[in-house]
C-alpha cells in the first residue's frame, strides 16, 4: 500500500489479474492491464481502491499508443484544409496522455522516485496448526 497519513483508510490488498469489463474490449488496454497488474500484484499494492484508477491508466495508455502510431503513420506535420502545413494535432494530445501517465505511474509506484514512496502489504504470516491461541 501507498504511504498512509494517521486516520487515512486502509484497504485490504487483493490480487486481480483479469481486466474489468469496461476495457475488455480494447486489446492494448487490456494488454497493459496485464503487465501493470502483474508489477503491481507481485509488490503487494494493489487493493480494491486502486481499480477505477488502473482502469483510467490502462485506457489512457492504450490511447497514447494509438495516437503515436498514427502520427508515425500521417507524420508530424500534417496538410491544413487551406494547403498549408501544420503540426498534427494529436502531437499535443500525445504530449497530454504522456504526462498523465507519468504522474499516474508515480502513484503506482512505478518510477524510480516514487518506488521508495510505496510500501507493500505485509505478508500473512502462517500459523501452524498446532500453535495455541
């Protein structure tokens, strides 16, 4: 879990693996679901306040990808209606998605800086069966 203030809500760790329905039909969002629940299942952080948010990175990375690719398709510098040349729009909403997801990678923990900034569940400890109450 990410650093608590005192009185904050704690939430329970889980382990999902599986993107919800609402991303289900995108394949590069459901791609990225995978990878970043993965990372973030196998450090322990995940809980169930996390979901919306890995939702809203996972689309928004999906997006970018797509928005790269079609500028690398149309190029940088795009024909206006009136012949003239201009810098392909989705340049800026690239630029957006870009620093939207770093910040939102540094509330996962998945930069450099921020991992410090992120502790993880404890581990259950195992209780043997024939330890006493």
């Amino acid at each position: 879990m990410k650093q608590r203030l005192a009185g904050a809500p704690k939430f329970a760790q889980i382990v999902i693996d599986e993107p919800p329905a609402i991303i289900a039909g995108d394949n590069l969002a459901c791609q990225a679901w995978r990878d970043v629940a993965s990372f973030l299942n196998a450090n322990r952080v995940m809980t169930v306040a996390d979901i919306n948010q890995l939702v809203i990175y996972c689309s928004t990375w999906a997006d970018w990808v797509r928005d790269e690719e079609e500028v690398k398709r149309a190029g940088r510098v795009v024909c206006t209606e009136r012949g003239g040349m201009q810098k392909h729009p989705l340049i800026a909403v690239i630029a957006q998605n870009k620093l939207l997801l770093n910040q939102m990678s540094k509330e996962f923990g998945m930069t450099p800086a921020s991992r410090a900034k992120v502790s993880a569940a404890p581990e259950e400890k195992k209780v043997s069966e024939f330890a006493e109450d």
